[in-house]
C-alpha cells in the first residue's frame, strides 16, 4: 500500500540541534524507472519495507557533484570538499512511518569522503574514477576502480517544472529527507536539511551504465528524468 504523502512532507522540517556536515550539492540528473516491488523488497533489509508509488517501486539513478563539504564544526580541506558522486538508490519506510531512501551503492571520486562515509554512516561507498563536464550538455563518467560498474550519461536540461505537489510521481521520487543503512549490524536513519529541489526537464542523449546491473537489480528504460541545479545541504548524524 502506497504511505500517505505527508509523511514526506513532515521530514522536509529541519532537525533539532546541531548539523553533523555540509554540503553543497550541484547539478543533480534524477533518472528512474519501475520494478515491481517483490524484486526490490528481496534486495534490502527485513527490517524495512520498499515504498511505492502506484503499487510500484522505484530505482533511480542520481549523478551529481558536490563542493563545500566540510564537518560544520570546521573548514574544508583543500582537495577533499569538491568531486563527482552518483547513488543508485530506491525507496523505504519502516513500519509505515519515516519514508526515506536506501542506497545500493554510491559512488565517489575522493579516497576520505568514501572511507570517512563508510565508517561514520555505515552508507555502501565505492571508489571511482569520474567526471563531469559541459561537453554538449552535461556530462558524467565514472568508472569504480576494480570493479565493471560504470557510467557514461550525457544530459540535457530543459524547462524549469513546477513545484512538485505531493501525490505527484515527482514528489514521491525527489522529496527524500531520510536515509537508512546498516552500521555495525543494525539498522541506522540520518537525515538531511535543505529546501526542496528547483526542478527542470531533462532529455537523456546518450547513456551506457552497468552501475545498476552490478547491484543485482534488473535493467529497464527509464521512464522518469529530471534535473535539479542543486541545494546547500546540512547533513545530521545517524541514530538508531
């Protein structure tokens, strides 16, 4: 059964206390398609439930790049604050509350953020080599390092779309506040504070991945595209 929109809505509210990090994330393609839930439910932990939209579940695809990153008690680090990531990624809930996203794998192009993500939230990140441009649109390559999980997208962005309203596919896919992984055998949320995503069409021109078959998960067309310019992000840390 599809959760109610506004549970979504409610994490859109910024925690109390203070932020663990920040980010300024840039540039972000949101590619997406349908997979009948049994097939992704078999693919995350027991401990939750794939969320669905229409009775569908979703995986996406999202490459991007971030700058700014730094703990918010300090300053960035020269040459570890800025570098290309890309997530595959679906949706979940736990017991019918807290709609958030689970990550199959992230991908990233800087050695600290990979090993620093892994043991502070316990989130699936890989090493790769990647880059993005403006060659003809927007460009991303990546390739993991010791591994066939790779991606060349070129993307052009087009008309800025409406505020997505909840109920809408766009809601459900982008308005995405809270992450779960497993750190050290349990189960563990953090969220994340920004305003919602400025939203644009997008047309894909080119696209060659075999980041989302080396997850185990099937391949399809995608049937949902849309681009964001980007957000300044306060990330919080996990909990329980």
């Amino acid at each position: 059964m599809d959760l109610d929109p506004a549970l979504q809505l409610k994490l859109r509210n910024r925690p109390d206390g203070p932020s663990l990090m920040h980010h300024k994330w840039r540039d972000l393609t949101f590619l997406h398609y349908s997979v009948e839930p049994e097939v992704v439910q078999a693919l995350i932990p027991s401990e939750l439930t794939v969320d669905t939209y229409q009775g569908q579940a979703w995986v996406g695809l999202v490459p991007f790049w971030m700058t700014g990153v730094r703990m918010s008690c300090l300053p960035g680090v020269p040459g570890t604050h800025t570098f290309p990531e890309t997530n595959v990624r679906t949706y979940v809930h736990r017991n019918g509350e807290n709609p958030g996203v689970w990550f199959f794998s992230l991908d990233a192009a800087n050695s600290f953020a990979v090993k620093g993500a892994r043991a502070t939230f316990g989130l699936p990140y890989f090493r790769a080599d990647m880059h993005v441009g403006r060659e003809g649109g927007l460009l991303y390559e990546s390739v993991r390092r010791n591994s066939p999980a790779a991606h060349k997208i070129l993307v052009k962005p087009g008309a800025e779309l409406l505020p997505p309203e909840p109920g809408s596919l766009e809601f459900f896919l982008v308005e995405r506040y809270l992450l779960y992984s497993r750190r050290r055998g349990r189960i563990v949320t953090g969220q994340v504070h920004h305003r919602p995503y400025e939203l644009r069409q997008a047309k894909v021109e080119e696209c060659e991945e075999t980041i989302i078959s080396a997850q185990g998960l099937p391949a399809r067309d995608w049937e949902h595209i849309c681009y964001s310019p980007g957000v300044d992000v306060e990330v919080f840390a996990v909990r329980k």
